[in-house]
C-alpha cells in the first residue's frame, strides 16, 4: 500500500528575488481518498501536483487547460484557502505564507484576495452591497469610521458602480454588475495580488469585455498583480504577460504570452490552441483531435500524464517523470521531445 503514501520530496528552498511577488515551487495538493469500514485513506486525488512558476509584480500570469486539471485548486492553494499544502513552496513577498501563524495570515489577507466565478453565488443575499464591500475593510480597520463611508463610494466608482447602489441587494443587479462588485469588495482591502477565477466565463460577450478592461484599467492605476484563470483562450491572450498551461495537476508549458500563442511546443497546448474558434468562417480550422483514454489524477503512474493521448508518444514518455525544463529564454515545457518540436519550427 505504499503508493497510497502521500510523498515529500526533499528540495532547493526557493531564493527570493524582490521583482516577484509572488514564487511558487514544486507545489503540490492532494485530496485523500477515503473507502472500508473504518474510512481509511486508500488513496489520494492529486489535484496539483509539481506545480513551479513566478509572478512578477504588476504582470498577469493566465492559467489554462480542461475542466478539472487542477486550475481553480492551485490558485486557492497560493492563497491558502484550501487547508495545508502536501508539499512545496510558496512565498508571497518573500514570506513562505503556510509558515505564518494564524494571527500573521490575517494581517497578509488584505494584500491576497480572490475573485469567484459565480458573482451571485459569491455574494451574500442578505447584505446590502455597501456592507459587501465594506465589511472586510470594518473588520481589519483599513480606515476610520469617519472616512467609511467615502472611502466605500471612491472604490465603487472606481469599479463603475454608483453610491445609491450601496443600498441595493445582489438580486436586484444583472450579472455584470454582481461581478463588478465582487472586483470592488477585493480592491477595497488595497490588494497587491489577486486571483481571478474565471471572473468572465459566467457573462455574456459584451459585458465581459468591460469586465476585462475594468480590470486592466485598475492593474494599471494601483499595479495590481493577477493569476487569471480561464477557459477562455482568446481573453488569457488579450489580458496575460504570460501563460502557465495546466494538464491532470502538472504545468506542461509556461512562457510569455505571445511565445505560447505563436509557437506552442507541447503537444497538448497544441491540440488546446487548435480549438480556438477563427471569427472568419472562410478559413479552414485545422484542430488535432484528441483520442485515447483520459488519465487519472487518483494515484498517477509515472511519467507525462499526457502519454495515453499523445500522437508523439513513445515508452520514454512513460518511463519516469518528465519535468518542466526551459528550452529557450523565458519559454519551459515538460516534454522529452520539446526541443524538437522547436527545431522543426525554425
């Protein structure tokens, strides 16, 4: 039974370099699997598992990939909201965040706050918008209480909501605008870092892209660090400075934005940009279909997790983990094959 066993790799500490925000390293959560009459853990759901990468202050790093490869978890994960980490680093501003006690995670939350996909569920019915938004500011005393109520009104209009809203309920607003509060009850707290997860996919096309350049708009005035997370590969192209492509827990590329998008050197990332729709119908998409079975995230064999629907892949694929390695400036996959592929787009 002991590939039930939840393994610590022993590993370089992070060194901190002070033009990142936030550094993560061999990052790693995993969901134990309970089962027989005494719910022992059986097994373990690795819902991340070796994840590596570094934010730049003011830059915005997009996370993509399918529906359960482990997006949404990472990035609660770098904020602490899902319990403790099973291994790895992360250090926001230097400081190793699942080493803080209790009372020094609550003075950080401020400065690390997170946008939800569902504005509506995110919000809760029975508060006024006002006390929304000005509820966490009240409760870590950002600003006296003579200053509350204007400074409530300046971040939402920043956020293109109007004082008389702040009487107003949740259902009373369209989505758009659910959303919108959501963004000012984060920026009331004067964040440095935020996760935005899917903060669009819930709207419809018009509306999120005032979304999206409300959130521009404000990165650039208070320099405000993302990780956006999204399905929607045409706004990840349009908002990030880079792009982390997640595949069953593992990060298989990672590089600027316009490298990914232009040359695209792992085979998944590959077959994921093929399926970005051409608004010409004129032109011929050329997408690489996807066949095989879909690997399991419950106790993985090793090797790339993509190998069992892969069109390149050999039993070297599968012989031992395949880590994300930098094959020219700036631009790392996690494929034996990568430089190949790189050759044979020259």
């Amino acid at each position: 039974m002991a590939e039930n066993k939840v393994e610590t790799v022993d590993f370089t500490p992070v060194e901190y370099d002070p033009q990142y925000i936030l550094m993560v390293k061999d990052l790693k959560k995993y969901f134990p699997i309970k089962g027989g009459l005494l719910s022992k853990t059986i097994g373990h759901v690795k819902a991340v598992d070796g994840v590596t990468f570094n934010l730049k202050r003011g830059c915005t790093m997009g996370l993509v990939g399918e529906s359960g490869c482990g997006k949404s978890t990472t990035g609660r994960t770098v904020l602490r909201l899902c319990g403790e980490k099973t291994g790895g680093q992360v250090l926001f501003n230097g400081k190793e965040i699942y080493d803080l006690s209790p009372a020094e995670m609550r003075a950080l939350r401020p400065k690390m706050q997170i946008i939800f996909q569902d504005p509506f569920s995110s919000l809760s019915p029975r508060l006024p918008v006002g006390e929304i938004i000005g509820e966490a500011v009240r409760e870590h005393n950002l600003v006296s209480k003579a200053e509350f109520d204007d400074y409530i009104d300046q971040v939402m209009d920043n956020c293109g909501l109007q004082p008389y809203h702040k009487t107003r309920y949740p259902h009373e607003f369209s989505g758009g605008q659910r959303q919108r509060i959501c963004i000012a009850r984060a920026l009331a707290l004067n964040p440095e870092f935020v996760v935005c997860d899917e903060p669009v996919s819930a709207l419809d096309v018009s509306i999120q892209a005032q979304i999206i350049n409300l959130l521009k708009e404000l990165q650039e005035k208070y320099n405000l660090t993302y990780l956006f997370i999204s399905h929607d590969l045409s706004v990840v192209e349009h908002i990030s400075d880079h792009v982390g492509v997640m595949y069953l827990g593992n990060l298989v590329e990672y590089g600027e934005t316009q490298d990914i998008f232009d040359r695209p050197l792992h085979p998944y990332t590959k077959a994921l940009f093929s399926a970005i729709p051409i608004p010409d119908p004129r032109v011929k998409m050329n997408k690489i279909p996807l066949k095989g079975e879909l690997s399991s995230p419950i106790n993985p064999k090793p090797g790339c997790r993509f190998a069992k629907r892969c069109p390149y892949a050999t039993p070297e694929c599968t012989a031992g983990d395949i880590p994300l390695c930098e094959i020219e400036p700036g631009h790392s996959v996690a494929c034996i094959k990568a430089a190949q592929f790189k050759d044979a787009m020259a």
